[in-house]
C-alpha cells in the first residue's frame, strides 16, 4: 500500500499510507512484546533465563518507541520512512 501511494504525487494519500504502515508496525510491536513478557513462560519448557528474557523485552520495546518516531518523520517525507524501515 505505500509503495503504491509513494507513485501517487497527492500528498494527502500519502500521509494516510504513511498513518496506516506506521499503525500496523506498531500494532505489531506491541503484540510481540505482550507475547514476550506475558505468554513466553507458558510456551517455553524447561528454565527460563531472565536476562535473555529482560532483552528480549527490551529488544521489541525499542521497537514500540522508534516506529511512532519514523511515523512521524514519515508525515514530512515519505522517502526517508522507507529508508528508516529498511535500515
């Protein structure tokens, strides 16, 4: 869907798609992280090391702070979103 709005030169589509991606990345962020801290006991047997556990919930929290960040850059330049997501 942003590929297909980059094309497109009306800006007002493109901020949509901009919203829209930035949404479902974060949608998703959230989601692996809930299922990192709260259902990764449950489906893990055997012990559970807590600090390979604490950077794992780092590691996909990060991602429920930079996505809304390259959102918004997105609103100002859709390029650079795309860059930032592929970086």
């Amino acid at each position: 869907m942003l590929a297909e709005f980059l094309r497109d030169v009306r800006q007002n589509d493109v901020r949509i798609a901009v919203l829209l991606y930035g949404a479902s990345n974060e949608g998703m962020a959230i989601a692996f992280l809930l299922i990192v801290a709260h259902a990764y006991k449950p489906l893990v047997k055997g012990p559970i090391d807590l600090a390979a556990r604490r950077r794992r919930c780092f590691r996909f929290g990060a991602g429920s702070v930079v996505y809304p960040v390259v959102t918004i850059v997105g609103l100002f330049s859709a390029e650079i979103m795309y860059v930032l997501y592929i970086a």
